[in-house]
C-alpha cells in the first residue's frame, strides 16, 4: 500500500514538473508564407533595397573611447 502511495505522488510531482515548463511556440513560417508576405510588401508599394556585400548599416560618428591620461 505504501508503494502504491509512493508511486502516485511521484506520478503526480513529474506532471506538475513537466507541465511547469513553457514550450516554445513552434515555427510555422514556411518558404511559400514569406514569399506571400513579400509579394503583398511590393503589391502595397513596398521597396526592397539591395545593398551591396561588404556594406554595413552602421554609422561612423565621434569615437566613443574614454582617454584618461596621455602616453
């Protein structure tokens, strides 16, 4: 009887654990959805740039570094 008893209350903390944990929701993005998605981004006027290889979005303003004393 005691083992019974053991084995439920196991039985009943490894749910508690497992239905303690988010899952991730799954991926559902597909070729053909992004595709659709594009087509509808040009059909509405949408633009895609092309940006040459090699090129980076960022943008080269006053150097961030600290100078504490001179060398």
């Amino acid at each position: 009887m005691a083992k019974l008893i053991f084995y439920r209350l196991m039985a009943a903390m490894r749910q508690k654990a497992s239905n303690s944990k988010a899952k991730p929701a799954p991926a559902v993005e597909t070729s053909e959805s992004i595709n659709n998605q594009i087509a509808a981004f040009l059909k509405s006027g949408g633009e895609i740039q092309q940006i040459a290889k090699g090129v980076s979005g960022q943008t080269f303003g006053p150097s961030k570094q600290i100078t504490l004393g001179k060398k």
